[in-house]
C-alpha cells in the first residue's frame, strides 16, 4: 500500500489517508454568509471523492474580516444548525472536517465592507491602492474574542477542529509581518509582539475548544515581499506554538500584493483586465509583468523546502502545500520526512474524486493544468468555485 493511503493523526484525530484538501473560496453561500444547497453538494462530492481531510474556505469571525463575499461568517450562533449540516454531509461521505477561520484584514474590500478595512497599521495595499484604518487596542482585543466564539460555534456544530489562518496577508499574517504592522505598541515591534496577536487568537481558542480538540495553523514561510515574514521568524513562531500545543501546521507562502506566489502557474491576462479602467489596465499590467518573471515555469511542490524546514524544528504534523501534483512527488514527501500529510487546493476543484482515482490505481490522474482562472473567477471577479480552464480564450 501506498504511504499515502495510510491511515494519521493530527492531534486525537485519526484520518484515513494523508490528503488534505487545502482551504478553497468556495463563494457558494448565500449574500448573507449562510449555507446553501450548491455548498452542501461540493462538500458531499468531496467526502465521496475520499480525501482524508478537508479543510473549508474562509469562515471569517466577524463581518469586518469578510475578505470575500458569498462565504460564511460565523460570528452568531444561528449559524451553528447551517454548520452542522456541513459536518454531516462530509461525515456521511467518510470525510473529517476542519473549519478555517479567518479575518482579512487590510485584504478586505470597501465595497464589500461598505467601510473602510482595518489592519494592525494604515499601510496601504500596493494591488488594491485599499489603505486600512489602524485597529485600536480594543478592536484588537475583541478580534481574539471573535476567533474565540467562532471556534465554539464550530465545536458546537461538529466540526471535527479549526485551522487559524496565518498566511497569505490575511489579519493574523499582517500582524506577524513587520512590513504590514508598525505598531509600537505591545503588539508590534519585536518578532514576540507581532506574533503576540496569533498566540492569543490561538489560546483564546484553546481555552475555548479544550485540550483534545484540533486547532490547526496555516502560517507564510515567507511573505516573499521585503521587510515581510522571513523563513527564520516563522520557524520561531512555529516553535512557540508547538510547546503551546498547536495540532499541526499547514506550510504556505505569499501574500496578495505579490499576485501569483501562492497559486502558481499561468497567469490569465484576459481575467486580469476585466472590468478594469485604463489606471487599474496599466498597474496590473505591470504586476501581470512582475510576477510573470517571478514565476516563469510552474515548479511542483514549490513551498516543499521550507515546509521540511518547519518540520525539521517542531514535534508536530506538518502539511505541505503548494503545486503537488505527482504520486511520486507526493509519496517522496511523506517517505523522506519532509511532511506529514500533502495538501492541495486546485486539482481538488477540478476533480474532486482524484484521491479515489489514485486509490482505485490510477498512477496520476491530475488534469488541473494550473492555468489560474478558477483563481481570478472566485477572488477577483467572485464567481462561485468551479474549474474554468475550459473557458479558455482560442
């Protein structure tokens, strides 16, 4: 039997195999963050696809963090009964269940927001031109509260744990980055007091969920911006949070304003221009150019390095994410210690029954051919989730 089809821990839960479908925007639930019947059918065909866990989109802790629209926000216990029908659903089709819990941050839209975001600092965002208003210590205090109660009313609807969002300059990754948090306060500065807000999101959900609950992390590597998060720095987090008791960790990188870094591939030129002004058609032109230099060639398994990095300095699951896309990739990974589990976002929406397919014999059944335009059509032009490679201009 393949490594990849035996059974592992994360915390006290047990999966039956070592995939992992990576957090995806899904956009498929109502205007108003509630489930609907589309988003039951996706997560029903991903437990029956076979892949050991998945791990949601965004459930973002309070309206001021929706980064997205169409995706549930589960800061009022009426949203426990719509969370639990997500849980059966994956639980029926021989699924576990994490719940990623996030708030956007800086990365957050106006118009989606109807107000202006927020963010450890009022630095601008260089895609968006959003500049965020800076969170008093009182905002910052009732956001730990918001993940807080967010993971009770995941526990409380049986969601099996919840994943903190600490990547992808996301609230909690622009706290650790000292390009995104100037504060001189007691949350910035030195490398302890960026990464204080994450250990208090992450204890305020502990306190809450209990010992023997999975509380995961997915957490940057690198920002791969300058003066952002550095490999080294997020080794020392790491290792806080292992002798604090974090279940395990999910290894990314990126952030919004580098474009491409994080879903690596080809970059849709048609998608990026839509709906633009001649302003908005120059500047991301000139990111399309950037990025495209930056990431030339789709190279598999592209944050693999530093995820086998983290590894090497925590007692913890480690996850590797990032352009898996070979069996043989896949099981070197898990046979040579490099990470406990693989994860991976795209192939998932393009075929959700991959990881039966493998099972069942097929070698490597991906077709995903990371052309990137389920990226734009769900974060930029937010569509629902769906493989668009087909819509390919001749």
């Amino acid at each position: 039997m393949s490594v990849l089809f035996e059974p592992g821990m994360i915390g006290p839960m047990s999966l039956k195999n070592r995939f992992v479908r990576s957090a995806t925007a899904e956009l498929l639930a109502s205007d108003d963050g509630r489930i609907t019947d589309q988003y039951l059918r996706a997560y029903r065909q991903l437990a029956r696809g076979g892949v050991g866990l998945i791990v949601t989109g965004n459930y973002y802790v309070n309206n001021l963090g929706r980064g997205l629209p169409r995706m549930p926000v589960v800061d009022k216990d009426e949203i426990v009964g719509d969370l639990r029908q997500v849980a059966e659903t994956v639980h029926d089709g021989g699924g576990k269940l994490v719940a990623q819990l996030n708030h956007g941050g800086r990365q957050c839209d106006p118009k989606i927001l109807g107000t202006t975001p927020v963010g450890p600092s009022a630095i601008p965002d260089k895609l968006t031109r959003v500049k965020p208003r800076e969170m008093i210590p009182d905002e910052v205090e009732d956001t730990i509260s918001a993940f807080g109660e967010a993971s009770r009313r995941v526990k409380e609807a049986g969601i099996d744990g919840v994943q903190i969002h600490a990547a992808h300059g996301y609230l909690v990754n622009q706290f650790l980055s000292s390009y995104t948090n100037r504060r001189k306060d007691k949350w910035g500065g030195s490398l302890e007091n960026r990464m204080r807000f994450l250990i208090e999101v992450y204890q305020r959900i502990r306190t809450t969920v209990g010992s023997e609950y999975p509380v995961l992390v997915k957490i940057n590597a690198q920002d791969f911006v300058a003066g952002g998060v550095t490999l080294e720095e997020t080794i020392a987090v790491c290792q806080k949070l292992d002798q604090l008791g974090i279940d395990a960790i999910e290894v990314s990188g990126g952030i919004g304003e580098k474009g491409f870094v994080m879903t690596r591939g080809d970059i849709p030129r048609d998608l990026l221009m839509r709906n633009r002004n001649l302003i908005e058609r120059i500047l991301v032109r000139m990111m399309a150019e950037k990025s495209l230099r930056q990431n030339a060639h789709f190279e598999e398994a592209y944050f693999l390095s530093q995820a086998a990095a983290i590894k090497s300095n925590v007692n913890v699951p480690v996850i590797a994410v990032g352009g898996m896309r070979h069996r043989a990739t896949m099981e070197d990974t898990l046979t040579s210690r490099q990470a406990d589990f693989v994860s991976m976002s795209r192939p998932f929406i393009r075929q959700p029954n991959l990881v039966k397919q493998m099972e069942e014999g097929e070698r490597d059944p991906i077709t995903c051919t990371n052309c990137n335009r389920c990226t734009l059509e769900m974060v930029v032009h937010f569509n629902p989730m769906k493989c668009y490679e087909s819509d390919k201009p001749e």
